[in-house]
C-alpha cells in the first residue's frame, strides 16, 4: 500500500509543467509594466522583446511595446511596429498609431490615419482627431466642417463644443459695438453717453482696432478716433499700443496714447506695466499703470492693477481688482471687479485733477448669442465723492457686442 502511495505521488508531480515553477509571460508582462509605468524605458522594451519573442504572433505586447517606444520618444520604432498591425486593421494599433503621429507632430499622417480608422470603427473620437490635426495645420474651415458633423449627431459632445469655440475665436475679423450710459442720483445729474464703433482684423501678423467713439460727457460732446494694435514682440509677451485724436466737441482729450507690455511669466502668472497719456487745451495727463494676474488651473483668474496720475505735478492712485469664472465650452465668463481710489472720470475729459475718491463693484458677463455673436453686458455701481465729504451714487450700465466674420 506503501509503494502505491508513493508511485501516486510521483505520478502527479511530473504531470505538473515545469514552468509553473518560474516565472510566467503574464507575470513578466506586469512586471514590464511597471518598468514603463516608472519611466524605466529601456528595462521595458527589452522585457517586451523577450516576451514577444516567446510569442510572435501576441498582439498585445506588440502594442504595448510600440507605446514604450512612443513614451521614450522613438517614434519611428513604435511606428515600425504598428505599421502591420494597422495593415491587420486592429483598431488599437490604429488609436496608438494616431496618438504618435499626433505627438510627432504629423498632422497630415493623423488625418490618414484618423480617416482610415473612421471608415473601419465609426466613431466621432476619430473625427475629433482629424479636427485637432486640422487646426493644428490651420485648416479651420475643414476642421468646423468635422465638428459640425459632429455635433449633428452628439450636440453635447463636450470636446467637440470646446474645438469649435476654439474654432471661431480664430476668426481675425471682428466688428465691436458697445454702449455705455451712466447715471447719477441722490443728487442727480444729466447722464453721460459712450458709444464706440470698431473693427479689428490682422495687418500682416499684427492684430489692430481701428476704432470710432461718441461721447456726451460732463455737458460736452464730441468725436475721438482711435488705433490699437497689439504685436507680438516674444512668444510670451506682446504690446498694447494707442493713438487717438479728437475730431471736434471737448468731450475727448485732442490727442490720447498709450502703451503697456504684457508678459506671461509661466502657465499661472503673468504681469503688464505701461502710460498712457491725453493732452487737454490747458494741461497734460500722465497715467502709469501695471498689472499682475494669476490663472488657477480650473482657468479661474484673478488680476490686481494700479494706476498712478500724473496731473498739473499732483498725483493720485487707485486699486482695482477683478476676479474672472470663465466656461471655456460656450465662451462664457462672469467677472466681478472692485476699484478703489482718486481715478476720477472727470479727467478723461477735462484733464483736471481733484483729491475726491470714489469705491466701485461691479458685475459683467459675456455669452455667445450665435456662433458669430458675442454678448456682453456690464454693470458697475459706484460710490462717488463728489465734493469734499459728498456723496452720491453712480450707475455705469454698458453692452458690448461682438460680430466675427
């Protein structure tokens, strides 16, 4: 019975395969994994080789090992790879094909690959990628052309609607109007009128604004001509630059300036400083001014500025603050600003300078209408001294709106 047993026992141990005692593919498999997970490139690929050498025909870890390749940028290697299995039309392979030639910056290979994959798997994902490829060559009519084939089948697709905003605020020719009334009460005065007409487009590579005002300000009235252009001067940083004069009335300064320099210091962080100036018939106005913001990563920004006056060898500064929520999808964003100091509206005008401080708060908010039209309505309330420990209320209502063609 003894030696049944045992012959038993040696019977089931060499039934068991001898490999169970080392380590398996699977087990090898992870193990490169983490290798690549950990960003140990080379320890990965050359577990992948050896696993795909024991298995040619494994699909998987020929995809893997191309997705190694394309993290450890060698781009040509995981191309390699993918090339026969996209000529299989295994879909992965195409997905990760698409995802490297994006990387690589290969525009027109993503849109072949992209096309290919949608005419095999129709998905609207492939179709977002021939977008991104498009606008990335600039092709911006054939690229709103996929995202509105897009959003007629999925108007919620939220990728697709954050691309087509991307779309139309490439549009290089605007035509700005807005309106400004402002109020006062308790005591009460005649309201003041803004209006401004304005057309921005690119000269050359340089974003300008020429730009017609109205003004009824103060018990006067009058017309201003203004240019804004804004070149690039690094690839963080650009000008603001302003020149207008006044065509007739004295509700304007007879000629106005201004330049400010805008820098981007890193993804959260950028500043500004810059003067403007406005000659007046009896005077001239000076006005420093800086800026820092900083961008949270939900795109929330906050932004301190500062103006300092220079008039009739008298100075006076003002805060103000304004904190943006913007909703990239749509192009909405509400912006709530406070302001606090000497910046009295009456200089603008007139160049005259008084010690009277004023503290504002404000609301405004701007939304698309249609794909070509923006709206944004303002409104700040104003707490005013007017005369020496006087007070009143102003009202500052304004819309602005935006036509892109």
């Amino acid at each position: 019975m003894k030696n049944i047993l045992v012959l038993i026992l040696v019977f089931l141990f060499c039934q068991v395969p001898q490999h169970s005692f080392a380590q398996t593919p699977t087990s090898d498999f992870e193990q490169a994994k983490k290798s690549a997970y950990a960003q140990d490139y080379r320890s990965a690929i050359t577990a992948m080789k050896g696993l795909i050498e024991e298995h040619p025909h494994n699909i998987e870890y020929q995809i893997f090992l191309a997705r190694v390749y394309s993290w450890n940028q060698s781009f040509e290697e995981a191309i390699d790879i993918l090339e026969p299995l996209v000529k299989k039309k295994v879909r992965e392979a195409l997905e990760v094909m698409i995802q490297i030639q994006s990387w690589s910056r290969q525009y027109e290979e993503v849109i072949k690959y992209a096309k290919l994959a949608d005419s095999l798997y129709p998905d609207s994902s492939f179709k977002i990628q021939q977008s991104k490829a498009l606008l990335s060559l600039e092709e911006n009519k054939k690229a709103k052309a996929l995202i509105d084939e897009i959003l007629d089948e999925e108007p919620n697709n939220k990728e697709t609607r954050k691309l087509l905003s991307e779309i139309l605020k490439r549009k290089e020719r605007k035509l700005l109007i807005s309106y400004l009334n402002t109020s006062f009460s308790n005591p009460g005065f005649r309201p003041w009128h803004l209006a401004s007409l304005g057309y921005k487009t690119n000269l050359g590579t340089i974003p300008v604004l020429p730009r017609i005002q109205y003004g009824q300000i103060s018990g006067r009235e009058g017309f201003l001509i203004e240019l804004d252009a804004y070149p690039k001067i690094y690839s963080k940083g650009y000008l603001y630059l302003n020149a207008g004069v006044s065509l007739e009335g004295s509700a304007f300064p007879d000629l106005r300036g201004a330049v400010e320099y805008y820098q981007t210091l890193n993804p959260y962080f950028s500043v500004s400083l810059g003067v403007k100036y406005m000659q007046f018939p009896g005077n001239e106005a000076l006005l420093y001014t800086g800026q820092i913001a900083y961008t949270f990563n939900n795109a929330t920004r906050i932004s301190y500025r500062s103006y300092l006056a220079d008039i009739d060898d008298s100075s006076s500064l003002s805060h103000s603050l304004s904190i943006r929520f913007p909703e990239s999808i749509n192009e909405n964003f509400v912006q709530l600003d406070l302001q606090y100091g000497n910046l009295p509206y009456e200089y603008y005008a007139t160049g005259i300078q008084t010690n009277l401080k004023s503290a504002r708060a404000g609301v405004q908010y701007q939304f698309r209408l249609t794909q070509q039209i923006l709206l944004q309505p303002i409104f700040i309330y104003e707490y005013e001294e007017y005369f020496p420990e006087q007070y009143r209320h102003r009202f500052n209502s304004q819309i602005l709106a935006t036509y892109r063609f």
